[in-house]
C-alpha cells in the first residue's frame, strides 16, 4: 500500500511502498480515505517527541470504510477509566503503531465509531483529535454554559476552532485572539463577536474595553501573556490550558486567583467517554469541521509545509483515497 | 461595654468604654463570651484594607449567648446564593460593622448557629472564619478524598491548621511544610505524616523523596515556590490557593498542568451553604480547633503582637466575659 513514511528525523515524510497492515486479535484494518494533520505530527518530524523508530507511519486522524461501514477513528489509546486523568500507557495512534497517512491502518475494534452521516469523509478525518481535545478543554473541566462569555486565544488551529464552533452551539459569546487580522475576520465571519491581535502592545486592555471580563478563557500559549488572562476573568472564571507553545507562565497574582474564585484547568486530548460525548455533540449541533485545505496524500510534503508555517485556518487533510 | 477599638492606623486596639450596640430589624445583640484573631485584624491595623473608618471594632470570629442560647457568629456577609463565588458587596463582621472584639455585637439572625457543644467557648470562638476557609478550599473546591495524599504549606496558621485537622478526619494522608521544627513537630503529633522546612533550598526534593507526589495541595503562599508545588502533583491533582503571602507565581509549566490535568483552584472565605457544611462536618467528626493561646481582652494588646510575629500555632483567643 502507498504510505507517508517518516525515515529519519527532520525529514518530511515521503511518499513509500510499504507492506498493508494486517489486522490482530481485536483489531480491525480500515481502509483510510482522508486523514488530517496535527501539530503532534510536525513535532514528531522535528524530533521533538520521545521514543520515535524509522521508518514510521504518523497520522493520528482518519475516516474510512471497514467491511463497507462508515467510520472515523478515536485516535486516543488506554485512557483507562477514570475521568480525571489518563493512565500512564497512554497514548495516540500514529506513535508508536503506525498511523493514518496510509492508504489502510490496524485499529482496536472499540476505537472505531460511525461516521457522522453530515460530514465528508474529509471533513470526518478532520474531527478526532482536535474536537476530542476542544471537548474535554471546554465542557469536561470548563463546564462553559450557555450566555457565559467566552475568550478562545490563538484561533485558527484546529483545537481553537471547534472550541469556537462548539462554544457558540451551545450560546456562547465569544472572543478570540490571534496574530493576524484576516483570521480574527474569518472567526467573527463563523459567529465569534471580536477579537484583538495579541502581537498588540495592549491588546488585553483592547479586549476588556470591547468585551468586559470573561467566565471561560481556552489557551494553548502560557508565557507572559497568561496574567494578562487572569485579569481578564470574571468572578467564578474557568481557564483551560491545553497547550504551552509560549512557555512558562510568570507574573500571575494569587490574590486574584483566589479572591475572584478562579479555576485554572489543565486539559489534554479526552477520555473515551469524552469522545464518545464529542461525537453525539458533532451529530446533535449538525457541526462541520473548518477545513482549511486538502492535499492528496501524493502531495503531503505540501501540507507538513503548510502546518509547519503555521499559515492554516482549520485542519489540513489529506485525502487518500 | 467595653470593646477594643481601633482610633488610628498602625495603632493596637485599646480597651475603651463605649455604647452598646441596639439590634436593628432582623438583627440580634450577641453577648460575646469569647472572640478570636484572624490575620485580616491585623492587616486592617496596618491600614492595608481599604475604607477603614474611626473608631471601629474589629474582629471577625466570636461565641457566645442570645437569650440564653449558646451561639457562633457566621462572619460572612451577602455572599449570595451561586456557591462559585461571591456578591460584590460580600464582606466580613468586623469592618465595616462593628465587630466581635468587644462585650456585645449587634448581627443578622441568619448568621447565629448553635455551638457545638462538645467545644468550650474559646474554641468554638476559633472556628469560624479560619474553618470556614478551610472547609471550602479543601472540599468544596479541591473535593479531596480519603487516601489522597494531602500537602499543606505553611502549617500553624488557622486555616492550614484547619485544613490539617479536616484532611485527616476524612482518612487522608497529610503532610506540611513550616519555616520552624517545631510547628512540623507539632503537626506531626495532630497526626500529619511528615514534613519539610520551607527556607531549605531542597525542600521539595525532600517532599518528593518522603512522601513521593500529592493529589492535593493548600497554599497559602503563592510566590517562587509555587512552580515547585505544580512539580509535586499527581496526575489529577489540585492545588487550592487561599493566600498569596509571597507574591506574584512566576515560572510555572503550562506543559506540566495540562499533562498532568491539573486543576488550580482559587478559594476565599465560603458560602453560607459551606459554613453550615462546616459547623456539621466538626460536628460529626468532633473537631476542636486548636487554640494556641487565650488572653483576657484587657490584654488585646498581647494578642496582636503575638500574630503580628507569627509565632502562633493554632488560633490566638480572646475572653470576653
């Protein structure tokens, strides 16, 4: 089968021949039709993850057909069973197994789920990972309710944009945050109410003018821009981080914390119930994944490119088959 | 009656002869038998709250008779009926209302509950607005469980006392850190298991080596060491926040909190639904709050300098009558 295939660190994946998998107990082989990018996979290639072997096969997100059936695939493996936090073994497809930018891949039978019948196969492949880790971020531990007013940093990765789309499926008012103009045009196109440029000097003092504080703050930066977030929270406020691309946070009062009843939740991917929650949302709210290009797999040397430019609004698929 | 009152910043409450309060509508005139310190009487003195008027009568915590019925004051104010945080206009006996620091205190009837009655006055007088803090940042908002492991910073102080007494009553296994032996010894004969002395520069290595990672931690301090406290949790661990003595957090690990899923909780005073919570919880479990010291209110003098140096290990009392 024609496979993505990552040889050595630093390298885009190429394009390869390589034998299809073959399914073992409990598993199933999908035939993968699309599949989407993930920073997790531009990070793997920068060497950036512990434990990778050569050759290997990334891909955490695909859709596609298994005996005929329709599916999309829960990339997230022993979570284990307690909601708070997963086990310690693990771990997403695509690393170690091999993953989705392959024309067929070896699933346990349990991660499998029907595709929503509104969605493409692109836009399927467009949905696992990201939408499990918005999910978790803003209804698990943010608890965010209809009304509240909602502040989502950084928007145009794929996480940022289904907290925006879920946030406003449920009657949220919503904020965003990005470095660019045209993407906070697209999210105020797409429903949010505003949005400031963060490379702005006071682009916090901005955002307070313009929207007031905030009961639900979702952010992937950290770094020096996080106090500024405290300030911004309402009494009873919820912050979810679910990333740290500025790293340490500094600077922040604990007076405010605790006088204004602050919850500070960290958040990574979801459980299988958070998945299973995600999916019924998706269905129930008729929600369509933003998907900002599709490349055939021949051509996924461009979409690595694309993603590692940071240039996307929405997820970056490929379509396989 | 008599009463300490405050006449001018930055001077201790003298004992003076003043008139005695009337109960406005829905109020009732306390006769006060004991009251007891917070840290907040001595800030007030220092002059850093805000709108302190002169004279005033301080003081937050007091037990004592209503018609002959044996009561504890509730000290908190309108906080409102949503459990997450407080009203605006939430604030505790002792500023501006005239407080418990003297023979008798004018309150709200709904703020009287019954004294326990396996607690003296002087005990019961050093409840509630330390047990009160404690009982919302240890349950209400970090929910801890019998066989977490539990770390309390800064053991002696009312709360931290507090939270100690409260953990091990439920079946936790708790461990502290002091700046002095002593208060490590002293909470170790409570029945906490181990702790550390925080000026050591390896203190939280120690932590980790004796007691391995915890599943909840109350802080009061904020500061450097903060980033140290996010290194000692579990995964799904929490940290409540109900201080912030050594200043702004800096240098703390997006990746570890959102890892590890981490929640950061910020907590202050508590809900009527808490405090009622609370004095049911001692109750049960026949809590009786320690009392470092208790001096004759003719002494009030004493008292102040003694938290004022914070050598105190449990609540510093006052008898009244």
């Amino acid at each position: 089968m024609k496979a993505l295939q990552l040889t050595e660190k630093n390298q885009t994946p190429v394009l390869s021949e390589v034998p299809a998998p073959k399914a073992e107990k409990s598993q199933k082989v999908v035939q993968i039709k699309a599949a989407a990018l993930n920073h997790r996979d531009v990070w793997i290639v920068k060497g950036m993850y512990p434990g990778i072997k050569f050759p290997a096969i990334l891909g955490s997100d695909g859709a596609g057909l298994v005996d005929g059936r329709e599916v999309v695939i829960q990339p997230g493996i022993n979570w284990g069973i307690d909601q708070r936090f997963q086990q310690k073994d693990y771990h997403i497809l695509g690393l170690p197994e091999n993953g989705t930018f392959a024309e067929s891949v070896g699933v346990n039978e349990d991660q499998l789920f029907d595709k929503p019948s509104h969605l493409s196969f692109e836009e399927a492949a467009a949905l696992p990972l990201a939408g499990l880790t918005a999910f978790r971020v803003l209804f698990s531990r943010c608890q965010v309710q209809s009304g509240e007013k909602v502040l989502i940093t950084g928007i145009g990765g794929g996480v940022a944009l289904f907290c925006l789309q879920f946030a406003l499926a449920i009657g949220a008012e919503v904020y965003v945050t990005s470095g660019r103009p045209d993407k906070i045009e697209r999210a105020i196109t797409l429903g949010a109410k505003n949005g400031v440029i963060y490379k702005e000097a006071d682009w916090s003092e901005k955002l307070e003018k313009i929207a007031g504080g905030f009961d639900v703050i979702i952010d992937s930066a950290g770094g020096e821009g996080f106090a500024k977030l405290v300030k911004l929270c309402n009494p009873g406020a919820r912050i979810g981080i679910y990333g740290g691309s500025n790293g340490v946070i500094s600077g922040v009062s604990p007076q405010l914390i605790f006088w204004r009843q602050i919850s500070i939740l960290g958040s990574t991917m979801g459980s299988d119930q958070d998945f299973e929650q995600m999916l019924a949302f998706v269905n129930r709210h008729k929600i369509i994944p933003i998907v900002d290009t599709v490349f055939p797999i021949e051509e996924g040397a461009l979409a690595f490119e694309r993603m590692a430019r940071g240039e996307q609004f929405g997820k970056i698929v490929l379509k396989v088959s």
